[in-house]
C-alpha cells in the first residue's frame, strides 16, 4: 500500500466497549493513529499513538452486596424483617423478596463506602479482609479500591516489528510469523509505564497428501511501572488465550478474603501479573470422511504457560507469585465459517495450581497466531 506517495500505510482505530468481568463493569473508550512501512520484503515495523479512558465499576456501588433497607420508620430491614435492635449489618446479596414499595435500597458507593458509620463484620479477625475502604464490588480490596480509583486515561506510544514468511496470511502451511513490540505510557493521562511483547509461531506442513499441518509457538511479556506504582489493571491478565483448558484471567496472581483462621474464602479474584510465558504445539488436519470444501479441521495440542509476579505480594489473601508453569492438552474442532474461523477446543489441564480456574470447554474466533 502506499501513502503520500511513498510505500507506506496509514490507519486509525475508534472503538467504545462494555463488558461484566468479575462482578463489575467495564467501560472503555479509545483509538489510535498508526503508520505502518516495510523493512525489507519479510520485515514491517509499525509507529501508533494511542489513548484510552477506562471506567471501572458502575454508579450504584457494590452490586448489592452491601445493601440495606430502611422503611418509612427509618429503621433498618433486611427485607424480611426489621434488624435486631436496628442495627445495620453486612448482608449478602439481599433480594427484593419481602421488600415493599415504602422500602428504599441503600448502597454503599466509592464516595461513600461506609454510610453507616460502622466497620464491616468481615474484618472481626486479625486475619479478615478489610471491606470498609471501598464497596465490595468484588471479594477483593486490591481491585475494588482501583475501581473506586477509575476512570483512568492512558495515553501512550508504541511500535512493533514483525517477521512473516507464511505462505498463506489466512490458512498457513509453512513459515514463520514473529513480532516485537513496546508500548510507552506516559505521555500524558494517568499511567506511565513500558509495557513488551514478543511472540513467534512456526508451521511446517507435516504430511502433504493428508494435509497435515503443525504450529510451534511461543510468546512472553512484561511491563514495568515508571514512577509510580504500577496500578493493577495494567497488569496482564491470561488464562485461556496462553494456556487452554483455563478460565479468560484463570491464572496467575489472585487476591482472596480471608475468613477469622486465615483460611481462604470463595474463588478469588484475579489481580493481574507483571510477567508471563507461554509455549504450544499444535497439529490440525482434514477431518477423514467428510470433503475438505466443507471447511472443517482437527486438532490436537498442547499449551504451558505461566503469569507472575505482582508489587501487591504480601498484602492479605494475596496467591500466586511465584512462577509456576500449568499446562493442559486437548482437542479442536475448527470450522472456517463464512463469518471467519471459528472453533471449539476441549482441554483438561495436568499442571496447574489449587487456586486457577479451569474451563475445559471453550467456543469462539479461531486465531492461528
């Protein structure tokens, strides 16, 4: 492509997204500007800016968690029945069962995460997790102060340099696709900090007349903070997308509530990792018996990877600093739809730890590298 007359190309991204992720919402706004030029025949590099406005959480505090009544005789009510003695307490998840239209729902909000001027039952213990600095959006302090903490901005430069030999930019059988790439926050907005990534991915045709194809590939990553503290949801957060058989943030650093021994309470809360690895093998052929214009392919893999490392390591009820690989193996079932590539894989993982999350079956987009 070319642009201004040279061989160069030119691009710019404007997106606006919402999720749930964990309990709370996600918003984010954004775009880039970006120019692209070719090296040589096998290597680009790639100039962008980019900036985004992230808001974490939603408007009425902690989903319910915290929640309380009050009828029209200002006394509090669980909605079953008046509190003993009319003391407000922690209640979980209250529902609107026995609640009447004279019933007013009390949150507690980031502006105001105690409004009944009490601390929360949940850190009776020396060893309990403190709830009373910020809604209990989720189970853990760490990520429910950031959101009290949002919107953030990030404004940032990045450039990356790729390697690609591949035959086929959509179906490859043989070559090799390899990139590097920095990003640079701090230019402007809330965060600074410097952000790599590298990854590679090798196909060889293994066996022409069945059409069997295999993939080696491997990535890794870090980010550093500069300055400041590195806020928690620049963080990586994997699962998935490195290691199948495992939930979208299923490994790595999570935060739990502690009950009065110590011992953890619930699932945990990813909290994010500064850096990981990961490595698969993959081979994928024509399914026999059924004709190759359908579009179907099988697979056959095996992924490891790992996430580590995180400055919140010894707050409470904090896991999973350490770098500890998991690992699983499985199959797939690829269709190339008139949509795109899609694909299921089921994977079990061997290697893992007591405190990840795992999700054998998983549906979607089928990305080859």
């Amino acid at each position: 492509p070319y642009f201004l007359g040279r061989r160069l190309a030119a691009g710019f991204d404007i997106y606006t997204t919402e999720n749930t992720s964990e309990s709370y919402d996600v918003e984010r706004i954004g775009g880039s500007l970006r120019l692209a030029a070719p090296i040589t025949e096998e290597i680009t590099a790639q100039v962008a800016y980019n900036f985004k406005q992230e808001k974490f959480g939603d408007d009425d505090g902690g989903r319910g968690v915290e929640e309380v009544y009050v009828d029209n005789d200002d006394r509090f009510t669980n909605g079953f029945g008046v509190l003993t003695n009319g003391i407000p307490v922690v209640v979980g998840s209250v529902g609107t069962n026995g609640a009447t239209d004279d019933t007013d729902i009390i949150n507690a909000t980031c502006a105001d995460p105690d409004p009944f001027g009490f601390v929360s039952d949940d850190v009776t213990g020396p060893n309990q997790t403190d709830f009373s600095t910020a809604p209990r959006y989720t189970r853990s302090t760490i990520i429910n102060e950031a959101i009290c903490d949002s919107p953030y901005t990030t404004s940032s430069v990045s450039y990356a340099l790729t390697y690609n030999t591949l035959d086929s930019t959509t179906d490859p059988r043989n070559g090799i696709i390899a990139s590097f790439g920095q990003e640079f926050a701090g230019v402007g907005g809330d965060a600074s900090f410097i952000k790599s990534t590298a990854k590679a991915s090798y196909f060889q045709q293994l066996q022409e007349e069945y059409d069997v194809v295999g993939q080696l590939s491997v990535g890794g990553g870090n980010v550093t903070g500069l300055g400041d503290d590195l806020r928690v949801f620049d963080n990586f957060f994997k699962g998935q997308d490195v290691v199948r058989g495992f939930e979208t943030k299923g490994i790595g650093p999570r935060q739990f509530q502690l009950d009065s021994d110590g011992d953890m309470v619930g699932d945990g809360v990813a909290i994010g990792g500064e850096n990981f690895l990961n490595a698969s093998a993959e081979a994928t052929f024509p399914l026999p018996g059924l004709s190759r214009d359908f579009g179907f392919r099988g697979a056959v893999f095996a992924d490891a990877g790992t996430l580590w490392g995180t400055e919140f390591d010894g707050q409470s009820g904090v896991v999973g600093d350490e770098l500890e690989v998991r690992a699983s193996a499985g199959v797939g079932l690829i269709w190339a739809s008139p949509f795109g590539p899609l694909r299921v894989n089921y994977a079990h993982p061997f290697m893992k730890e007591d405190f990840d999350e795992t999700q054998e079956l998983s549906f979607g987009f089928s990305t080859r590298f």
